[in-house]
C-alpha cells in the first residue's frame, strides 16, 4: 500500500489491504458490503470503504490497477520478478506471513499481491538483474516459496503456469508417473511436438 500511495498520490493506511468487488442488484450488493463490514468490525479488522458510485469506484480498483507500476517505480531502473504460487485457502495466511518473513530476512524489495479467494498470491521481486548476488537471493526466495506451498498441499503455480520457469518443479509436485502420463499424451496430440516445444514438460 506503501506503493501504491506513492505511485498514485493515494492516501490509503499503509497495511494489509483486502479489496472485494460485489455484484447483483443495488439492495443486493449493499447487503453483502454491510456483512462484510460487520465481519471485519468483529475480526478486529480496519476501516471497511466501500462505494457505489462508478468514480469511487474506479478511485478504490486504481490502486489494483496500477500495482505493477507502483511496485517497479520503488526501485527505478530495476527489472522485476513475478512469481506465484497457490494453497489450499487455510494454509494463506501462514504462507503469506512466512513468504513476507523470507522477503524480509532476504533484503529484498517484493511487494505481495493475490487473488486470495483461491489461495492464490504474488510477490513482485523489484531486483537488479546485473546484480549477480541479488539475482541468486532471488531465485532462492521463489524456490522457498514453491517448496512452502507443496508443503501445504499446494501447486507451484496458480495462475502464471508452468512455462519454462517452473518445468523442473513438476516432477516433485506430480510424481514420474504423472509427468510421464502427461509426456504420453502431449505425444499423441502433438506429435511433431509443434505446440510449446520445450515448455512445461521438464
């Protein structure tokens, strides 16, 4: 949140955000954000904003929005890293408060985002890639995130695929036999192998 207000002159509390978007009729979604409300309210948690008007509305989704670039503009000129995994959603807040820790002890600058409806999140790693010491800390990180989430019961990857990145992950989150299943029928639908040659099959 930190980088948000910075990128785009936004004044919100500098703390663990979580925004929701509700739809159905006006009643409808008015009922669903009081409950969210109360729910935050008894769970101790912070001011709940929510809005109705299509300007205050786009004012709250900017800060999503435009997360990317907040995140990169703390440290201009460097490249970035996103990665991301997925648990099971009782397993998030132990992951995420791990994975921050881990960034923390690590001197990294890597903001955490996510879809947490799913057990999804991200960590934007903002890093010099020229920096050899710093781009290994920052494969360090993201494997140790992996490792946490199949240690949950989760998967190495929950929205950004496997691709290249994360081939050699498969195996230890599948199992040889699944891969092998896997490479079998990728040989039957593609047997010139033309689709993605060298991608997410390790």
């Amino acid at each position: 949140m930190m980088a948000t207000n910075k990128y785009s002159n936004m004044n919100y509390k500098e703390t663990p955000s979580l925004f929701l978007e509700f739809h159905g009729s006006q009643k409808h979604v008015e009922d669903q954000a009081r409950a969210v409300g109360h729910i935050a309210e008894a769970n101790d948690g912070s001011d709940f904003i929510w809005a109705t008007e299509i300007e205050e509305r786009n004012r709250l989704w900017n800060a999503r929005h435009n997360a990317l670039y907040a995140c990169l503009a703390l440290r201009p000129g460097c490249s970035q890293m996103s990665t991301d995994v997925c648990v099971p959603i009782s397993h998030l807040t132990e992951i995420i408060t791990e994975t921050k820790e881990d960034i923390q002890k690590s001197n990294l600058t890597a903001p955490i985002l996510g879809h947490v409806g799913d057990g999804n999140f991200h960590a934007t790693i903002i890093y010099d890639v020229d920096n050899h010491e710093e781009s290994a800390t920052v494969k360090a990180v993201s494997d140790r995130m992996v490792t946490r989430a199949l240690s949950m019961d989760g998967t190495c990857t929950g929205e950004h695929g496997i691709g290249v990145g994360k081939r050699h992950w498969l195996r230890k989150q599948l199992g040889d036999e699944t891969v092998q299943l896997m490479k079998q029928l990728k040989a039957v639908l593609d047997p010139k192998n033309i689709m993605n040659p060298g991608k997410v099959l390790p």
